[in-house]
C-alpha cells in the first residue's frame, strides 16, 4: 500500500488536472473571443440579454446551424479575440512526469512502459532483463521466502521441498550468449547431436546420444574448437569420401584440426544495429515535417547517403579492425588498418546507398497505399519505425558480418604481402533451422579469397537475393596450415 499512497497525491492532481482541461475545451476551446457591447448605447433589459445569449449559443455553438461560421454583429458589438495562458491545457508532459513517477516508485524503468525518444535497440534489452533482475527480484524473492517459511509447512509439504520461481526464460540472453558462457563454465562441448535435434523438433538418430569432443579440445585447454588460442602447426588438407576437404594437423602422433572461429559476437551486430536505429530516428524527425507541408522535395538523397555513411564507417571500421587483428595475430602477421580505410569508406557509401534507397521505397509505397482519410504522415511514421525497431536489427547483423568477413579476409592478403606462406581457408558452418540451400553446405571449404558455391564471401553476404542473405543464422571457420 505504500507506493499508493505515496502517489495519491500525484494522481489526484493528474485527475483535476484532466476534469479543468476537459471542462476548458469544452466551454471555450471553440471560440477564443469575447463580445464587446459599446456603453453609450440603449441598455439591455436582462431579458433581452437573455434572449441575445441564447439565440448567439443556438445558431454559433456547438451543434448550431451556424458553428465556425462568421458571426454579424449590430449596434456597434464587436467580438475581440482573447488568449489564454495554456501551461493548463498541454497535457503531454504532466502525462510524463506522471507516469515516471508512477514508474518511480515501483522501481520499474520508465522505458519498459511507454517508448521513449532515448530508448535505443540495445538498451530495451537491457530494460527488459533488469526488469526481473533488479525491479521484480526483491519481490519475488521477498514471496519466495514466505512460500517456504509459511505455506510449505500449512500444507504438510516435505521438509527437503521448497518453491522457487522459474525465470530462466525472462533471464536468458540469446543462444549465442548462454552457449558461449556455458561452453565457458563446463569447460568443453555440452550438448550432444540428439539433444541439439530435439530442440529443433527433430527425431533423434543413432548414436546421437554420446557426447562429440574434438580432440582438440582438452581438459584444462580450450574449451570449444571455436576458441581463437591456439598453437599453429604443419598441416594438410585430407581428402574425404564426403567430397568436402578437411583439415587436419599432426601433433604428438594425435590428428587435431586448427581452427578460427569466424563468429560475429551480438555485441557488434547490435553496435551496427543502435547506428541504423539513430539513423532511422534523425531520419523521421526531417522527413515528417516536409511530408506533412506537402513539400515536393521531401527527399534528399545526396544528404542521407552522405549521413549514413558518414555513421556507418567507424563501426564498420571497428568491426574489420577487430577481426582483422585476430586473424593477423593467428597467422603471425601484423594487420595494417591504414591500408583499409578507403575501401571501408566505398563499403559504408556503397550500404548507405542500397539502405537509403529502400527506405524511400517503403516510404513511397506506404504513401500510395494511405487510405484518403488517413494521415500521411501517420503512414510514413509508422513505416519509419519499422525500419528502427526490425530492420535495424537485421540490416545490422548483416552489414557486421560482412565488415568482420571482409577484415579476415584483408589480414590474409597482407600476411601474404608480408611473406606469409601459410594457406587460409574458410568452412561454412550451418547455424540452427538453416535455410536447406545452406544446411547443404555445412562443411564446405575454400579459399580464404574464393566464395561459396552459391556465390557468397560469407554468411549475410548482400551480393546474394535477399531470399538467401537475410536473416542468415549461418557462421564460417577459418582454418590456417602451413604453406
């Protein structure tokens, strides 16, 4: 009862505020004026006061024969306009304060409840995670203890049972993130083919049921063949009766694969994806307005493509800057970003121009398709947030795989300017419910400067159909031998 109470006084205001508001429009938020009668004429009688009020209300208020027409006046009346001071009648903002500090009080961040102009992709997550960790938690703890202390034993329930609440679901990042810190915590792979299948609604297959540890992966080692630690040794590919070639290096009479993680953390997918959602945002602010003014030149393309690239070429920058780095480091090179700036600058022009024409697409058709009585710019917002809240993610996962594929890529072909002789090759790796062009080639291998066989340098690769590239789940493994 106690955030009630200490809010009573804060919603009782937002009520009377409400009742003054509604009362003001409806008494005079019509007509702003006053009737000025000049003094030096014959007097009214109340009567004929009376009768010139009521019949004025009948034909010019609300419902009259006359309502928002002119009014004429006689015997020198005037009617004078009159403002009011409206800090009482905008309400948006007592609106706000209001529920921040309804929010306030029941320690919930304001930005779970309503959206608000700062809430950006990767900080909603956040919210929605904190919600149960650090707003919900003391009270579910605070009901799980009195559970246990008084329920339990009311109705006879064994000693060694107890209740906890089951927020696994509320708590848990993507699967990227429990299975890299799991993987972490057990120190090797944790999941076996059968428990992997049933999880995808599918049957479960012979020996599926035994747990496949790489032997390159250790007790006290590294804990997934994915890790980027590794020692590099001589190696050769050794061909398979499957077709795919496989590469495999000779250590202490043991056969152990060298391999790379090729993986994109969601940290930098969603680094690319905050950039297009502010983009987005900046975008709406300045298109609505000269929507709206139907002016003819809403759309100026040399100013977005120059925006958008201007914000996407430090993150794309970053992002092949990082992977790069770790490749160089794998191989025994040394990776030179200076060299890459003018090409990560085409990248960043050459997305922003395919985004930015998108964009106008969809602005364009969502226009076309308004109904005669709705609002355009209604249309438009409403379209612009699409691309804020959905494509942002996606064109963000996309755009940071390429950065990060290509940053790979360019770190090899300067350790081969460096005097490198070692070979790279990268392996498509499926990812769960793949696509099954992309489930078929799981295990493919080629060059490190080759494309697959369906034509792509890497998973989300955009020189692909948009039915191939988006929403792509699938990763690549580098593979390094010796030359």
């Amino acid at each position: 009862m106690f955030p009630i109470s200490a809010l009573r006084q804060t919603l009782e205001e937002q009520i009377q505020a409400g009742r003054f508001r509604r009362e003001l429009w409806k008494s005079s938020g019509r007509l702003n004026a006053q009737i000025i009668r000049p003094k030096d004429v014959q007097p009214w009688s109340p009567e004929t006061k009376k009768k010139f009020v009521e019949a004025f209300r009948e034909s010019w208020g609300a419902g009259g024969a006359k309502a928002g027409s002119i009014p004429l006046m006689e015997d020198g009346m005037e009617i004078k306009p009159f403002s009011t001071s409206f800090k009482e009648s905008e309400w948006s903002q007592s609106v706000v304060l209001s529920r921040e500090a309804v929010a306030a009080a029941y320690r919930v961040n304001p930005s779970l409840i309503w959206h608000s102009n700062t809430q950006t992709y990767a900080s909603s997550k956040d919210n929605a995670r904190a919600l149960y960790a650090e707003c919900l938690g003391p009270d579910l703890q605070m009901m799980q203890q009195r559970i246990n202390s008084f329920l339990l034993p009311m109705i006879g329930a064994d000693p060694g049972t107890y209740v906890e609440f089951d927020l696994t679901e509320k708590l848990k990042g993507s699967f990227e993130e429990r299975a890299s810190i799991i993987q972490a915590s057990v120190g090797g792979p944790w999941l076996t083919r059968n428990e992997a299948r049933r999880d995808n609604n599918l049957p479960p297959i012979p020996g599926g049921d035994e747990l496949i540890v790489p032997l390159n992966v250790v007790e006290g080692g590294q804990a997934s063949p994915q890790d980027t630690h590794m020692n590099q040794m001589a190696a050769q590919p050794a061909a398979c009766s499957c077709g795919k070639r496989h590469v495999k290096a000779k250590a202490e009479d043991e056969e152990e694969e060298i391999s790379i993680s090729g993986k994109v953390p969601q940290k930098e997918q969603d680094e690319v994806a905050e950039v297009l959602d502010g983009f987005f945002q900046r975008q709406t602010k300045s298109i609505i307005p000269k929507i709206g003014a139907d002016a003819e030149e809403w759309w100026n393309e040399d100013r977005w493509n120059t925006e958008l690239a201007d914000d996407l070429e430090p993150a794309l920058n970053d992002i092949a800057t990082r992977h790069g780095e770790k490749m160089a480091r794998a191989i025994g090179a040394e990776y030179i970003a200076e060299k890459t700036v003018n090409y990560i600058r085409k990248m960043a022009e050459g997305r922003a121009e395919v985004i930015n024409a998108e964009t106008r697409k969809k602005i364009q058709q969502a226009m076309d398709d308004a109904e005669e009585d709705e609002d355009l710019e209604d249309a438009v917002r409403d379209e612009m947030d699409k691309r804020s809240n959905l494509d942002a993610a996606l064109l963000g996962s996309m755009l940071s795989k390429v950065a990060a594929g290509w940053g790979t890529e360019e770190a090899s072909r300067q350790a081969t300017d460096q005097g490198s002789r070692k070979r790279v090759y990268k392996v498509w790796v499926a990812g769960p419910n793949a696509r099954e062009t992309h489930a078929a080639m799981d295990g493919e291998t080629v060059l490190i400067d080759e494309t697959f066989s369906n034509g792509a340098d890497w998973p989300g690769d955009d020189n692909l159909e948009p039915d191939e590239s988006c929403g792509c789940n699938c990763t690549t493994r580098i593979i390094v031998m010796e030359g």
